[in-house]
C-alpha cells in the first residue's frame, strides 16, 4: 500500500490584496476559521500529518488553532519573506522526515473546493505511487490563469500561463493540488531555479516544467465547484459554498425564534440566538451564536456570526458580517463586514451602478474588475459609519474608520481616518 502524502498547506504570502480584510486564512465561515476547517477536510480524508507554511503576522494565530487539533501531526514552519511558492515549499523542508522520496500533497488554504478533488487525488495516487498529480479544473470559459499542456493519455507535458482565449492548450486550469511522490526530487530541482539569475518569482512552476521532461506528470480532472480567497470581494463566493453545506433547519436548543418569526429554505440558527417576532430569515442562510435578529428585520442568502445586533427593519442580502457587528434600520447588500462595525441607522451599501455594469473596485492602485454586476462595500474592523450614510458600489473602508453622518462614500477610504461632511446651518428670523 502506497505510503500516504504530507500535507503541505501554503498559508503564508500577502494578504495585502485583501485589504481591508486582514489574514483570509483566519476568517471564519461558520464556527470554524478557514484554516481549521481545510485541515478537518483533509483529516476526513485520511491525511495523518500536515506541515503549514506561516508568514510571521500570522504565525502565532496559526500555532494557537492548530494546536487545538490532537488528531493530526501538524507541524508549522514560517516563510519570512513572500519569495513565492517555491520559496515556501523549501522553508517546509527541514520539517519534513529526513528519508528519501517522501511523498507530499501540496494545496493552499485560501482554495475551497469539494472533497472529491481531494479524494480523487489520493486515489490516482495510491493507484501508482510513482507519478506526480496536478489537479486540472475543467471550465470552458476563459480563466487568467496556468493551463495544463495535456496528452491523449492525461500526461502533462508543461503548464501555459496565462495563454489568452484563443491559445488555450487544453480546457484544464492547473489548481494547487499537487502530489508529488518524491519531496527530495521536487526540492532540488526548486534550488537549482533559484541559483539562476531569473528575476521572477515562478521557481516552483519552472522546476515542475523541467521535471517534466524527465517523469511522468498526470492530470487529475475536476468538474466541481472552486473559490479561491485572492481579493476581498471574494469572501462572499467562499460563504456562498459554505452556505449551500447547510441542510434543512438547524436551530440550537438554547436558540429563540418567536412563534411570528418566519424561516424558509436552508437556515441556521445558533446557539442563544435570538429571532424577534416579525423577522424573517430566508435561506441559505446562517446566523452565529448570541446574535440578534430584531423584529421586522431580514435576513437572505447572508452569514451573520456571533455576537451580531441585526435591529429594528435592517436587510441583510447576500452578504458576510463576521463576529459583533451592529446594525439598525439599515440596508447591507452584497458587502463584507470586518469583526465590530457599526452601521448605524438609515446606512446603505449601495449595490447596484445606474448602467448596471459590472462593479470595479481599486486594489494596490489598480481598478479590476470584480466579476460582480452586484457589489456593495468592504468594511474593515472596528469602522463606523454614522447615521444615513451611503456608500457607493466597490467601495472599500478600512479599520477604525469613522464616517460622519449623511456623508456619500464615492471612494475607498485609508485605515484609521475619520470622513464627514461640512454642513454650513444657518438660522433667520420668518
């Protein structure tokens, strides 16, 4: 029997596209942060020990949840510098057993995909323990990212990046789910990219093309859903996945919903959480524990977690508002709320451009496209936004910022600044 893989989860890198957002691999969709829940999948799987490569801000978060899970033999190392993917494989090295052709299955913690990807996977592998396994996601439409060179027999013979529509090898996207049969193989051949004088940070897809020439690389296909955590607006396509999981109503003993209170489709309900008489919450829908939905209020196709004040009429819409956030008579729609916003009363995410194109937003300077023809705003940590304010589509606000009221957001606003409108009262006699 083939000796099974070490998990090696990259969750080390930047989080800096995610701004205002802080490290993606901590948010949480459900009870559980995003890293903790990857491993359990993986665990489910058969996976016995895992190496996680850290970056220092998140190497102490990383340590404290890992160390709660007694099931597995984790191991975390830190990569000090964002070097790229090779980099983090060689820091993951030494803490791997000093033997020969030990195999490795290396994934990344920001990609949600179902676990039959993984399944299939380990099972390709165990059926011939030799070869090396990249994961091809089969999709038509065009992906900017690494196509896979595939022969009639599945061999993969090199990895297109970025081709263009028109010059796509095949229809399968190289995701990072790879199987590698022999560690020390794969590591040398990632050192030697880095003793070349070659600017770029792609070592790791380099080497891969170069050991390619000499074993055998195959793909393994998969039709299912993939989400990948790369910019903010993103968070809502992973809570999208986590919320199709929920099944039927699953209300906690401890939980309050008044007998006027009306829950249609897929919802949860936490523990002391509390359902107001007229408030309606259509699913897929989760609300945490000791949240509050008052009365009258909505909430659809949304994720609102712990310690949530959802009050009086507020619509909460396809969207994620992560743990005590307050909200009364307001409207958030398609936005991502940090830990502890305010919105006050009368505010709203506006979704929607007039000429109903998709909504750009600017990250590191760039205005990208978000893929998204409904979009609302991102909003960092510990923000507050005062009564009536309106924040425009892919609008981004970050942490600790204060909002004066009546004030239009038309552009993203820098950590720690307060923005208000002047108002000029003036007073005469009738």
């Amino acid at each position: 029997m083939a000796q099974l893989p070490i998990l090696i989860v990259l969750a080390g890198g930047a989080s800096s596209r995610m701004w205002p957002l802080r490290e993606k691999s901590l948010l949480r969709f459900g009870t559980e942060p995003l890293l903790v829940s990857q491993l359990r999948r993986y665990e489910s799987l058969g996976l016995q020990e895992a190496v996680i490569v850290a970056n220092p801000g998140n190497l102490e978060d990383i340590k404290s949840l890992t160390a709660a899970i007694r099931s597995m033999n984790i191991r975390v190392v830190v990569q000090a510098d964002a070097k790229g993917m090779g980099d983090a494989l060689l820091q993951a090295a030494p803490a791997l057993p000093n033997q020969p052709e030990t195999p490795i299955y290396v994934v990344q913690v920001h990609d949600v995909v179902d676990d039959q990807l993984h399944a299939d996977m380990l099972k390709a592998y165990a059926a011939d323990p030799t070869g090396t396994y990249i994961a091809g996601y089969e999709r038509e439409d065009y992906f900017p990212g690494g196509y896979l060179i595939v022969s009639p027999t599945g061999r993969i013979t090199g990895i297109v990046e970025k081709p263009g529509a028109e010059n796509r090898p095949s229809n399968l996207v190289n995701i990072v789910a790879h199987i590698h049969p022999d560690s020390a193989r794969l590591f040398n051949a990632i050192q030697e990219e880095y003793a070349k004088p070659i600017a770029s940070d792609d070592h790791y897809e380099r080497a891969m093309d170069r050991l390619m020439t000499q074993h055998v690389f195959k793909v393994v296909p998969y039709r299912g859903p993939w989400n990948a955590l790369k910019f903010p607006w993103h968070t809502l396509d992973v809570m999208n996945y986590y919320l199709s999981k929920i099944s039927g109503k699953i209300v906690a003993e401890s939980a309050f919903v008044a007998p006027s209170a009306t829950l249609i489709g897929d919802v949860f309900i936490g523990e002391r959480a509390k359902v107001f008489p007229g408030a309606a919450i259509v699913g897929p829908a989760y609300i945490g524990a000791d949240t509050i939905v008052g009365n009258n209020a909505l909430v659809r196709q949304s994720m609102v977690l712990n310690h949530c004040n959802v009050g009086y009429t507020t619509e909460v819409a396809r969207s994620y508002v992560a743990d005590h956030c307050d909200m009364h008579a307001c409207r958030v729609l398609d936005s991502v709320f940090a830990p502890g916003v305010n919105f006050s009363a009368g505010c709203t995410t506006a979704n929607l451009r007039i000429d109903r194109k998709n909504v750009k937003s600017t990250v590191k300077g760039t205005r990208l496209d978000s893929g998204r023809d409904k979009f609302g705003a991102i909003v960092g940590q510990g923000a507050f936004l005062g009564v009536d304010v309106m924040t425009m589509p892919g609008v981004k606000i970050g942490e600790a910022v204060e909002v004066g009221p009546g004030t239009h957001v038309h552009e993203d606003v820098l950590d720690r600044r307060r923005v208000y409108v002047k108002q000029e009262i003036i007073i005469v006699e009738r």
